[in-house]
C-alpha cells in the first residue's frame, strides 16, 4: 500500500509538473521568509533572557506628568541610589547605577602602545552590586571585590584582546582621556550579542569623581539620560509593593511640587529592549509593533502560499477525477484516499523545505543587514529551529492539503469515471474565489503600509526641524581647558571652508538630554514644567541656522549667566509674546542663582520627531561642552572636497589633542540614525509585499491556466460567434478585478487600523489618505490583469478549430 502510494504521488506530480512547480516555488519563498522572520523574532525577544532570574530584575524610571508635559525618563538624580539603599534595605546589594561615558580615549601605558576611541556603549561607570543584578561569567578577579576601590577596571575577554593581546590583563593599567588611570582588577567572559548591556570596560563608580565628568552629585532635580537604576528584587517583595512605596520615598526627598508632578515607576527588564522613546545602553531598541508585524508578516506570506497551493489543487481536481473512481471501486475508503494525497502534500511540503533552508541561508546577511541584527549561520543542531521547521511543515501541509485531500476523496465513483463531473467555481462565488480575495487582501495590506511607511519616512526627511542640519560637522573634543578650546577654534575657524564655528554640549535635536527643573522669579515653587538644557556658545544660533525672535544672544561666558529660551518655554508660560518674556529671572536646579532671560529663539526640534518639541534654555557652559560644530560652506561639502578638507582639519585637530583621535560625525546622519527603525521597518514591508505580491501571481497565473484549459471549448464557440481577443480576455479579466476590488474593501479597514496604531508612535505624523488605499487598489488591479493576459490572450488566440476539434 506504501509503495503504492508513492508510486502515485510521484506519477501525479510528474504529470501535473508545472502546477507543482508553481506551488514549490510560492511554498519555498514563504517558508524561508517565515524561517527567517522566526529567527529575528527570537533573537529581538531573547535580549537579556540569560540573566539568573531576569524576570525580577527592573529599571527605575521616572513619569512626569503636568497639564503641559507627559513623558517618561530613564535618567536618575545622583543622590537617589545612596537614598534607596538607605531606605529599602532588602535592595542594599540588590540595587545599582549605571553611568555611561562615551567618545572616550583609552590608552595602554606601558608596553607597546595602544590607543582606541570608544563609545558609549563601551564604557560605563558601575559598582559592585551591578555584578549582583547582571550574571556574568568571571574568569579572573571577583564580582564583590574587583570595583570595590577607586581607579579599578573590568574588562571583557574581547576587550582585553584588543589592548594586550594574549597576555594575562589583570594588574595592567588603562589610561582614560589621559585624565585618569585604572587598573584592571577583573576579566569576563563577553556578553552575550542579546544584550542591552554591552559594556567592554566597568570602571568603579567611585572613580567618577576622578574623572572629571560634570555631575550634580547632590541635586534631585538634575538628570542625565545615561544615569539609569536597575534593582533586582528579592523572592519575598512584588513589584507592586515596591512601586507602593515608592510613593512615600518621592515625598520625602522631592519637594511637594516637584513630588505632585512626578511619579516612580519600575520597568521590567523584559521591557526596556522594546522601549522605542527611553535609551537603553546598546542605543539600540526594537518596537513591539516591529515584533508583531513581523510575525504577522510571516504568517500572511505562509497563508498566500497555502492558498495558492489550495486554489491550484482544487482546480485541477476533475482531472483526476477517474483515479479517485477506479480506486473507490478497487476498494480504497475514503480516509485512504485522504492520506494519500495529504501525502503528496507532504512530499511537496519537504522539497519546499530543504529548498527554503537553502535560501534562507543564502539571504540570511541581507536580512542581518537590512534589520541590523546579528544572526549566526542557520544551525539545523538548534532544538528551536528543529521544532519550528518540523511545526511549519505539518502546519502547512495540513493547512494546503486537507481541504482539496477532502474535495478529491469525496467524488461519487460512478459520476467520475463516467466524466460527469464538472469544475465548480466558474460562474457563482466559489471558495477558490474567496481564497483569491484573501490572498489579494494579504497583499493589498502590505502594500498600502509600504506607501504609509514610505510617505512617513518621506515626512521625517522634509521636515521642517527648525535648524540647518546639512553640511553640519561635529567632532568630539576629549578636553575643555579654555586655552585649548581657544586654540582650536582659532584654527579652525579660519579655514575659508568654515563658514562658523560653535562649541555645545549637543546638536539642537539628541535622544540623549539634559533636562531640569526651574522656578520662574521669586517663585516659592518649581515651575510646572521642566526644560532641556543646550550648554552651547553665542555662535551656536548662527552655526544651526536657529531663528532669534526677540531679545538679543547671551554674551559670552565660561559659566551660565544670561540664557535664551524657546518659543514652547514662552507658551508654557501663557505669554502671548515672545517679548513679554525679556528680562524674567529663572533659576535652575534648585540654585540659589538667578539667571535673565535675554533672548527667544524659534522652536526647533530638541528629539526627534517621535517626540513633541520641549521647553529649551541655551547659554553659555563650558564645561558641559562635548563637541565643536563646524557649517561648512556648499563648495566644500561635496564628495571630492569633504575628505581632504577634513584630514586638514584633522591635522590641527592632533596639535590641539596629541593625546586624542580624532573622529567627526554629520549631523544629517546623526539625525538619520533617529529612524533607522522605522526606516528598517519600511524596506522590510517593501521586500515583504513585493514577495507576498509574486507569490499571488504565481497562483493567479496558475488558476487562470487552468481556467483556459477548462474554457477551450467555450473561447472557441465564442470566437467562432466573432468575438475578439479583447472581449475574451475581458471575459477573464473582469472576474478577477471584481476580486481585487473586494479585497481592497477587507483590506482597507484592516490596514487604516493597523497603520494608524503604527503612526501613534510619532507626534509628528502624516494624515491617512485614502489615496493611499486607491493606490493599493490600482497597484493590485494592474498586477492582476498583468498576469491574467499572457493566459486570456494565449487562449483567444488559438485556431478555434483546434478548440472545437473533439466536438
């Protein structure tokens, strides 16, 4: 019975080859887009999994909540990690800070030198307890004691490579910026590639007064994105609980203003990999809503291709309608019947499958690239891609092959093998028509969130930011001493190339902020909102383009002693005026000091355009400068000038800094890199519904060429009657576009839903047209009578006589 089977099967694929052809195609494509959309799912789900108990460790984070403001920060006061030991003590060794540093400088001091730029994912600032909270493998040194004391290191085992090659590291020193030296007191094992946390040198905290780095050690109301708390919690306490009293641990440290309007909340650790608007430390994090478009995706191309397989089936069925009656009459039941052509479902399932595995792998570095991520070769040793491949290729197969096992086994003998049965499904709404609709409809979603997509990322490249951002340089500076701050501006400044030259802690637009609370006058309370700080000097407004509205610029300083705002400090104020403003005081931080207003700027965009513009102080501070601003004129930002232009620059830069290297970065790509999500999300639902499209096709032409097959007679007697190639193709054509025009109507409230859910993520948003939908809708039309004419035409345009011969 077996060998009977199989014989079957490979002589009823051998003689319907080309519609088996058509399905492994559409089946491998599907498959190995649903394999590889399965490992980027679990790679983005995976982040930080492999900490012991991971489900209770959270990070604190803050919600402000005012009739003007509602946001969420990741940034922490310095003081509050001492307090919450003190006042939770079940969280003394279980609660840590983390402070990054980035564009840091960090160099070997004895032996063969060694000199490397690192960024901020590179380098953080911990204690103790943090190896308490984040399981890491130790090689040498211990988690208790290697940060126990200033000027001590842990490096991983990569970075340990990078600086001393093969030899043991520990008792070695690192230089830091050349303002600090630490030892290596620890060596780990590198993290795994799933980890929000990809530090390859913890320095002690207690070093980081050492360092020099500008911190309000005893300020509440200072915070700084890149100084975040994580706690693990204890068996016995839930995080309710401690959410609970939170509540009084505000009260007694904030003052009652600032403690009404902000809240304590813990974040699970679970969580933070997906929270798109707060920074994690591998600056890089993942919508939910990209997680479940991509598994929606998959299982929309996996449906399109098991349609496709249903509807080719289904369609040829009458031709084997005879095979069915010789062996019900030899005897088979119907369930037999029903096995045997599930197994040739099967056998097709498997060829697509090894088929997909291949092509999965091909394409797997262009999907690493296109979704930044990092994914092993395809190993078939993985449990997880065993069990899911073993799972798709059941699902699929009972999926494509039950309902046309259930059609071909349920024939009467006597009718089929007399050859009275008729294809069904020509004339009034079939299943294989509604099938048809579905498989539009899949496609008709993805089209129209290609052109959403493509019409936001179109709106974050036009808008109007409120500052010049092309032909805009920034380079790090590592020091801040005003003679060499001086000295390079003076260098720089006179290259005829530069048309100005400023010196801030940022560019106008950063996802990373400065941000503190202010009270207005002699005002016994804070303000009800707090601004973002833009330490910048007076030819910062002149570098960006900014507009000033009124007042003046502040005169230079080294410390803030007149400020600018912008115009959502003046509305948050109710003033109607942007002069009504000129000449208020305003202190900062809880200082005593007193600051005059001087000037108002037009707003310009202080994040990116997921967020709405804050109230914005600029002034002078020069120790919180980070980088110098260079505007460079037309002539010299183009391909051929920009390179030498900047080795030049780097030259002078090298006399200024010897000890430092010398890195720049554009501010047009700095801001590009704010949608790199979204603009992942827009090619992968280009590539994703041009295959979703193809795969269609496939079926359609398919569907159609049986069709022709089964019309032969009918064309012929109509051509006969002196019907055209045109009225014939419309008679094929027409039933299809009624089908595409029902699938736009499925399709349109379905994708508007899920489009606009998607849009919510962004305060500044395009408006859904419904354009867009008739767009998707005429897409979907000209593909589909593109692919049913080559069959209709080939039809009308054979000799009627051939068509009528058998009459």
């Amino acid at each position: 019975m077996i060998k009977s089977y199989f014989i079957t099967t490979f002589r009823a694929l051998k003689r319907n080859w080309n519609y088996s052809l058509l399905n492994i195609i559409g089946l491998t494509f599907s498959l190995a887009c649903c394999l590889l959309l399965f490992l980027a799912v679990r790679y983005e789900l995976s982040f930080d999994r492999h900490h012991r108990n991971s489900e209770r460790v959270f990070r604190l984070i803050s919600h402000y909540k005012t009739p003007t403001v509602d946001g969420y920060n990741m940034g922490m006061p310095m003081p509050l990690i001492a307090a919450l030991r003190n006042d939770f003590p079940e969280l003394k060794n279980n609660a840590t800070m983390i402070q990054d540093i980035g564009n840091v400088v960090v160099s070997t001091v004895k032996g063969e030198k060694q000199r490397i730029q690192e960024g901020s994912s590179a380098i953080a600032f911990v204690d103790p307890t943090y190896f308490s909270i984040f399981d890491y493998k130790w090689l040498k040194g211990s988690p208790t004691t290697s940060l126990r004391n200033p000027n001590s290191v842990v490096l991983t085992e990569s970075t340990a490579r990078k600086y001393f090659g093969s030899a043991n590291p520990i008792g070695k020193t690192l230089r830091f910026d050349s303002r600090m030296d630490c030892q290596v007191t620890g060596l780990v094992a590198d993290p795994p590639i799933t980890s929000d946390f990809p530090f390859g040198l913890m320095i002690s905290f207690s070093s980081l007064k050492q360092y020099g780095a500008n911190t309000d050690w005893e300020d509440w109301n200072s915070t700084y994105s890149g100084t975040q708390v994580y706690m693990r919690l204890p068996a016995t306490r839930s995080a309710a609980d401690i959410t609970r009293q939170l509540v009084a641990f505000k009260n007694k440290y904030k003052s009652p203003e600032d403690a009404a309007e902000e809240t304590y909340e813990l974040q699970p650790l679970s969580d933070v990999h997906f929270a798109t608007r707060m920074m994690n430390y591998s600056h890089r994090t993942v919508g939910r809503e990209m997680i479940w478009a991509m598994s929606l995706i998959g299982l929309f191309l996996l449906i399109t291709a098991c349609v496709n397989f249903i509807n080719l089936a289904t369609a040829q069925a009458i031709r084997r309608a005879k095979e069915v009656g010789v062996r019900k009459v030899l005897g088979s039941s119907r369930w037999q019947l029903v096995r045997q052509f599930l197994g040739e479902t099967a056998l097709l399932t498997a060829c697509a499958v090894l088929l997909a595995l291949g092509l999965a792998q091909v394409s797997m570095p262009y999907i690493t690239d296109l979704l930044n991520i990092k994914l092993d070769s395809l190993r078939l040793s993985d449990p997880l891609v065993i069990g899911f491949l073993v799972a798709l290729t059941l699902f699929t197969t009972l999926l494509s092959g039950f309902y046309p096992a259930l059609i071909l086994s349920g024939y009467q003998p006597v009718l089929a093998l007399k050859g009275k049965l008729k294809a069904s499904g020509t004339r009034s709404f079939s299943l294989r028509q509604g099938l048809i609709v579905l498989q539009f409809a899949i496609s008709q979603i993805l089209i129209i969130g290609t052109i959403v997509a493509y019409n936001q990322m179109e709106r974050f490249r036009s808008a109007d930011l409120g500052f010049a951002k092309d032909a805009i340089v920034t380079i790090p500076i590592p020091e801040k001493k005003p003679g060499q701050l001086a000295s390079l501006k003076a260098k720089l400044a006179a290259y005829p190339e530069v048309e100005s030259f400023s010196y801030s802690m940022s560019s106008p637009s950063a996802n990373g902020n400065w941000s503190t609370s202010l009270r207005i006058g002699n005002a016994d309370k804070d303000a009800d909102f707090s601004a973002v700080m833009r330490p910048a000097d007076t030819a910062y407004v002149k570098t960006y383009g900014l507009t000033l509205l009124a007042g003046r610029m502040y005169y230079p300083a080294d410390t803030m002693r007149e400020v600018v705002v912008n115009e959502t400090f003046v509305k948050k104020m109710n003033l109607q005026q942007p002069q009504q403003i000129i000449g208020q005081l305003i202190s900062l931080g809880g200082s005593a000091t007193r600051i005059p207003i001087v000037g108002v700027v037009k707003d310009f965009n202080t994040y990116s355009l997921h967020r709405q513009t804050s109230a914005c102080i600029l002034g002078s501070h020069s120790d919180a400068y980070q980088i110098a601003n260079l505007k460079l004129s037309k002539q010299a930002n183009t391909v051929g000038t920009i390179s030498p232009l900047m080795s030049r620059i780097e030259r002078d830069w090298a006399t200024t800094f010897p000890n430092h290297l010398f890195k720049y970065t554009f501010v047009d790509e700095e801001i590009a890199r704010f949608y790199a999500s979204e603009e992942r999300m827009f090619k992968l639902f280009q590539l994703l519904a041009g295959i979703a499209v193809a795969i269609g096709c496939l079926g359609l032409f398919g569907v159609v060429a049986y069709m022709a097959e089964a019309r032969t007679k009918e064309v012929g007697i109509r051509k006969v009657l002196g019907a055209s190639v045109g009225s014939i193709f419309r008679l094929f054509s027409i039933d299809f576009v009624k089908l595409v025009l029902i699938a736009l109507v499925v399709a349109s409230p379905i994708a508007w839903y899920i489009m606009g859910k998607w849009l919510d993520n962004f305060a500044y948003k395009i408006e859904l047209a419904w354009w867009m939908f008739a767009l998707a809708g005429l897409f979907a039309i000209v593909v589909a009578v593109l692919t049913v004419s080559f069959q209709s035409i080939k039809a009308a345009l054979v000799n009627p006589i051939k068509s009528l011969r058998s009459e």
